[in-house]
C-alpha cells in the first residue's frame, strides 16, 4: 500500500492545482473554471473558510498528487467524500490511500459517524477507489447527475466508524 500524507492546501500549490483541473475530466470537478493563479487560490479558499467541509492535498513523497475532502457535514454526523488524482499519479492506489486516511480523521478527530460517496456507473476507476477505502455498495441512484444534457446514474457508497 502507498504511503500518502494528508495536510491543508498552500498558495504555493497553485501550480498543481492547475496541471490537474487542465486534464479534460476534471472540467466537471469545480464550480467554476480552476485555470488561473487566482482561481486556484479561489478554490483553495473556499475550502478553508466552511464549517461543513475540509479538504486535504494528498502528498506522496513531497509531492501534491492530488486532493480528498468530506463536504456537507450535517446534524447527523454524516459527510459526503470527495476525491481526485493528478492524472500522473492515477493507478497507483493513492485515492484509495487517501479515502481511507481521511475516513480515520473524519471519524476520530471530526466526530463524523456515517461518510457516503458516489460515482458515475461509468468510472470503474471511482468504484474502485471506493471499494478499496472500505466504502460499501448501497445502492444505485437513477439519472442523478446530469452534464450537459446527458443523465448519469450514480452507485452509492458509506461507511460507517464502526465499520
């Protein structure tokens, strides 16, 4: 297994920020278009100032390879996850690593009980990621994504802290 480290985003790694979200798939992956200096430290701002949410840079060997979060924390103790490779660092098992590292911190030091993910039916490579941290199946929702024009059926996955 990989050894991955997680910390908070620096301004400093606006670079990575734009060789990632440059790769086409990852278009889908921000609210707003992440190809500027600016809009990067936009997106990293975002993320520092919510109650809700915290994201980590994914580090391996020193190296920001990537990003995981846990988003929309609710009364419940719930929290939606969130994660993405440079396309450089993909196949390797660092999502993987990542999820699982964020799911301990999200359960021990955020209090969190219940985490859930999802991805499209047609990214295996998400399914796997998923199934690797420990997410289980629970089930799939119909047509909930839609990008441009086109509905996406989506697989649920949660885990549990005492999973």
């Amino acid at each position: 297994m990989i050894e991955v480290e997680l910390r908070g985003w620096h301004p400093g790694d606006a670079p990575v920020l734009l060789d990632a979200f440059s790769s086409p798939d990852m278009a889908q992956q921000a609210a707003r278009p992440v190809d500027t200096p600016a809009a990067a430290l936009e997106w990293m701002g975002l993320w520092g100032f919510r109650d809700d949410a915290k994201a980590f840079a994914v580090v391996v060997d020193g190296q920001v390879v990537g990003n995981v979060a846990v988003s929309n924390i609710d009364t419940h103790d719930t929290g939606w996850v969130s994660y993405w490779t440079s396309p450089h660092a993909r196949g390797r098992g660092v999502a993987a690593a990542a999820a699982r590292k964020l799911a301990e911190w999200a359960f021990k030091e955020r209090g969190l009980f219940r985490l859930e993910l999802g991805h499209r039916l047609d990214n295996p490579a998400s399914c796997t990621v998923a199934t690797r941290a420990g997410f289980l199946v629970e089930g799939i929702e119909r047509a909930k994504l839609n990008y441009e024009g086109v509905r996406y059926d989506v697989e649920r996955h949660a885990r549990l802290a005492t999973d």
